[in-house]
C-alpha cells in the first residue's frame, strides 16, 4: 500500500507528475478539483450542495470537504493506496486526514513537495495561457494565486517537514527528469512502485 500527497505551486507540473506516479504504482489520483467537478456534473446530493456554494462565489467548506476525501477513500480502486492532490489545504484538514488514516491503522507514506522558482512558474504559466487562449489568466493573476499558494500551503509543509515525511523535489526542467528525482526520493525511502524491487 502506498499512500502519497502530492504539493507545489500552481504550474510546477503536479497533474502531470500525478499521472506518472498513479500509473507506476497501480494507485488513483484522488483530486479535490476532480472529485467537486464529477459530484457536480452527477448532481449527487454532495454536488448539489458544492455546487451551491461555489456558484455563490464562496470557498467549499472543511467539513464538506473531508467528506468527499474520506467518500473517495473508501472506494475499492483506492483500497490499495492513493496518491493525494490538492488536499489537505488547511491545517483542519490535515487533522481530520490523520484521524480518518489513522482509523484504518493507516498513515502518509510521503509528502511530495515540487519546488519552482516564482518567476519560472509565472512564465511557464504565461505561455500556457496565451496557448489556450486564455486572456483572463494575467501575470498579475497568476502571482495572486502563487502568493495564495505560499500563504496557505507553508503551515501544511512545515508539519511535513517537522514528522519527516517531506521529499523535495526541485519541479522545473524536462518532465521525465522531475520524474526521475522524484523516483529517486521516494526510493530513498523505501517507497518503490510494487514492479520494481
């Protein structure tokens, strides 16, 4: 069993990252974004709720939130393990994760933390934008949501860090080079996909 999360600014290249980790050790990518978006589009009574609250243009509550994460949880593909994107968030929602593993007799294996320069980021982000087209996606935009990012995710790493679980990752650079540091770190840990001995 392999549980994973998975941090890092937006545009150093989690999604990606995330794809590659599931795929090499059988587990899902369970995403906060992901799980809001397919409650949603299946109007379960939860997507309902969530739908309500962000068409008002208020954040989803912890409380909503965990229940979703623990939902997706206990689903048979996550049996086996998960690797965690985008949540926890808050310091609230790293407690409730504890509890709820630790009813299991479970624990995080390690914390996967992709370091990205601000302006690298910024840039890489800039250039994803004008590709799609997307306008609204400014410079000043994007450094509101790095300097969200920072504010509310350097409590979330520092208790991480503090129980040991931290493997930093610099995160820039050629895509199957981020992959192979981040192999390297987690091997370094013992933590190995289950083809791989």
């Amino acid at each position: 069993m392999t549980r994973l999360l998975i941090v890092g600014p937006p545009g150093a290249g989690k999604g990606t990252q995330s794809a590659r980790l599931t795929s090499a050790f059988g587990i899902p990518a369970i995403s906060t974004g992901d799980i809001f978006r397919y409650n949603i589009a299946n109007e379960t009574p939860l997507g309902v709720e969530v739908k309500a609250i962000v068409d008002a243009g208020d954040y989803v509550p912890d409380s909503l939130t965990n229940a979703l994460v623990a939902n997706r949880i206990e689903e048979d593909d996550a049996k086996a393990g998960f690797l965690l994107d985008g949540y926890p968030r808050t310091l609230e929602q790293v407690a409730y994760l504890d509890e709820l593993l630790s009813s299991k007799g479970q624990a995080l294996d390690a914390v996967i933390l992709l370091v990205a320069d601000q302006d690298e980021v910024v840039e890489r982000l800039r250039k994803r934008a004008l590709e799609q087209g997307r306008v609204d996606d400014s410079e000043e935009s994007i450094r509101h949501r790095q300097e969200v990012y920072a504010r509310e995710t350097q409590p979330l790493i520092a208790v991480y860090r503090e129980r040991g679980l931290l493997v930093e990752v610099d995160g820039l650079g050629e895509i199957d080079a981020v992959s192979e540091r981040i192999t390297e770190g987690l091997a370094a840990r013992g933590i190995r996909p289950a083809h791989v001995k």
